[in-house]
C-alpha cells in the first residue's frame, strides 16, 4: 500500500480487496458506474454492477461493458422492470 492509497477513498485503493469492501459503503450510482464499466478488476466491476440502484444506467452497461457477465445481467435487469 501506497502513501497515496491512505488518502484515497477506498473504491479508489490500488488492492482490489479493499475496492470492493469500500463499494459496500458506496451509494453514488454515477461512481458505481465507472467502477463497473473501468475497473481493472472484474471481481470489482461486478460487486459495483450490483449495487446500482439507478435503472437508467442498465442500457449504457449493456452496450458499454466489457464484460460478458455484466452485460448479460444488465440485460436481464431491464428484461424484468417490465414485470
């Protein structure tokens, strides 16, 4: 861990171990949303997916996302709003 780890918020850290405990305390949908589309850690980018709150955003991850998983997930999530 880096000096400038300790001034970073959590969702920010070089560990991705720490990323994701700091997602937890997260609730800005806009800063989930960069973590599910840029992370480098996929265990991240799925934990930040999950956690969005704001549908809106579902169509952007289904198109932007690099990830099979999340693309597919976000699909199902807009498939079932109608419901």
């Amino acid at each position: 861990m880096g000096l400038l780890d300790k001034l970073k918020p959590d969702y920010r850290h070089s560990n991705p171990k720490v990323r994701l405990k700091g997602i937890n305390k997260l609730h800005d949908d806009a800063i989930l949303l960069d973590l599910c589309l840029n992370d480098k850690d996929k265990e991240v980018r799925l934990a930040a997916f999950r956690k969005i709150s704001f549908s809106g955003y579902f169509p952007l991850i289904v198109s932007r996302s690099h990830d099979i998983e999340i693309r597919k997930e976000a699909s199902e999530r807009i498939a079932n709003q109608d419901d």
